[in-house]
C-alpha cells in the first residue's frame, strides 16, 4: 500500500461513504476538511460549513457514517490499485497539496499522481481546445506551448487528442515540465488509447499525470467536466486555442472565469466563434494575439503560494 496518514486515510474514508446510491459532495469535504480537527467534527456527524450545500449533505453523511467500514475497505482496495502503479497521493490536509487549486471554491479532496508535484506548477497555464484540431490549431497550440516553456511557465492540458496532445508534445520537445490532469483514474487504462506512449513520456521527462478520481476509475461522461475544473483551477489561467460551442474547452474557459483565473482566447478563435466573442465583449477573456499578451497577465507564482498557506493556515486554526 502506498504511504500515508490515518488522516489521509479517514479523509478518503469520508470520500467513500455512501447512504444508498448518493455520496457527500467532495467539494463540500475539500472545502471542511482540511485539518484534522475538521475531520474528527465530520467524523462525528457533523459539517463545519455552515451553507445550503452543507445543510443538504448532512442527512446524507449522517445515514451513510454507520457504513464507515465498508468505507475504508473501498479505500484500501483503491490505494492497493494506485500503489500498482507506483501513484502517490496528495490531498488538501498536506502543504503539498497544489498552491493554485487550492483557492478555488469546488477543489477535489484528494489527487493520486505519478510524476513529482512541484512548487514551480504554480506558474503554470493551461493550454486547451478541440480534440478535432485544425493543422493550424495543431501549429498555435504548440508555438504557444514552447513559448510557455522558453518562459519558465509550466503547461497544464488534458491528454486528449487533438490541441492537448500538441501542446504536450511541444512542451516535451521543448525541454519544459507539462502536467497531463486524466479524465480517469490513475490505475486505469489511460484514454484515449493512443495517448499512452504520451503520457509515459511525460513522466520520464519530468512531468506529471494528475487525476482526481478513484486509482479504478474509467472515463464516463461525468469525469471529462470534472477534469477540466481540475485543470483550470491548478493553474494561473487557461489559454484556449480552438473550440467550438460544444466543446469542453468553452466549458473550461467559463469555469476559468468563475474560478477568478485569466481566461485567454487566441484571436482566430475569438473572431470566429460567436461564444469566443462574447466572452471578450464582456470581458470575462482576453482576446491574445501573441504569447506576449499572455505572460504580461500571468503573474507571480510567489503570491499565489503565499494564498494557499494562508488558506490552509486559516483551516488549521478552524476558522
């Protein structure tokens, strides 16, 4: 089994509990539990959070504690299957945990990961878009990659076809660190398919996979959206190169937006696509024509770690 606290263990515990088919909502225990005084509290049948969300999840966590044991066999199964893979574990009770997602409000309570976490991924950027790529959306992406790189800007994507794949191939190429966050477990097959030879290059060059979700579970259409709430919130923003109206980069660039992140739209995308348009004549993106536009809004990596000790600071002192 891989290394780790009886915290960590009750923490994941919690995760697991279920009251017939429903759960308590991970982001509500994210948000609570974050020290082990938290965690003694909602052990005991009780939710720090005083919220609507919080009011709703306590029946449900309260029917669902007298199944604590099963709990924490679905836990040790997990871990047994992450430490397969040689996956570590993160979760929002360690120092270690990602400076940037931790200020968002819906973070995930754990992340299992192969390759190293490092403090450098708090100046990072998200490079997103279609999985149907244009050759030219295929050649921004990786400019805009490399350019993130010559930078010293870590470059967060998803492991799909298409625009992620290029940028992580770009960043590899160009010598950086990029960060693939799944739409799957760690332990699962990695999808699509032909990603895999990608996603072990990542990690023998210095990267990292990231993955929110049980170390068993495969892709569902549920699992994509929650990845793309992941990938934004673990970075400073998310730059998106191509996407139509249905694509789930439009949704990560609205989830960027509501996040507090900046939001960039690649020109072409933002003279074409109507919803691109919109979101820059209301200005929640801007519309970037080089890498420029981009660096000169990322900011400092210092300021946002010094907001996530705070944030884990307050949490430690129960406030």
């Amino acid at each position: 089994m891989i290394a780790i606290t009886p915290q960590q263990r009750d923490l994941l515990a919690i995760c697991a509990l279920r009251a017939g088919s429903t759960s308590v909502d991970w982001n509500l225990i994210a948000r609570t539990c974050q020290s082990p005084e938290a965690l003694h509290v909602v052990l005991g049948g009780d939710l720090p959070e005083d919220s609507a969300v919080a009011r709703k999840n306590l029946p449900v966590l309260r029917d669902a504690l007298p199944y604590l044991d099963e709990a924490r066999a679905r836990v040790a199964s997990e871990l047994e299957a992450a430490k397969a893979t040689g996956a570590r574990l993160v979760t929002v009770l360690d120092p270690a945990y990602p400076a940037n997602l931790r200020l968002v409000p819906n973070l995930p309570p754990f992340l299992f990961h192969l390759g190293d976490l490092e403090e450098r991924d708090a100046r990072s950027a998200a490079v997103v878009g279609t999985r149907n790529a244009s050759d030219d959306g295929m050649r921004r992406a990786g400019r805009m990659a490399r350019g993130l790189v010559d930078n010293d800007v870590v470059v967060f994507s998803g492991l799909a076809k298409g625009i992620d794949t290029a940028a992580h191939t770009a960043a590899l190429e160009a010598g950086g660190r990029t960060v693939a966050v799944m739409g799957t477990g760690i332990a699962a097959k990695i999808y699509p398919a032909e990603n895999k030879p990608l996603a072990a290059r990542i990690v023998d060059n210095g990267g990292a996979l990231l993955s929110q979700f049980w170390p068993t579970s495969g892709p569902a259409t549920w699992t994509f959206p929650r990845r793309n709430v992941v990938t934004s919130g673990s970075t400073m923003g998310s730059i998106v190169i191509e996407a139509s109206s249905t694509s789930g980069a439009k949704m990560q660039a609205r989830i960027a937006h509501e996040h507090g992140k900046h939001v960039f739209l690649i020109r072409s995308l933002a003279t074409k696509e109507p919803w691109a348009a919109k979101m820059v004549a209301e200005r929640k993106a801007v519309e970037v024509a080089e890498l420029d536009d981009v660096l000169s809004l990322l900011g400092s990596a210092k300021r946002v770690q010094q907001a996530a000790q705070q944030r884990l600071q307050l949490a430690l002192a129960g406030l």
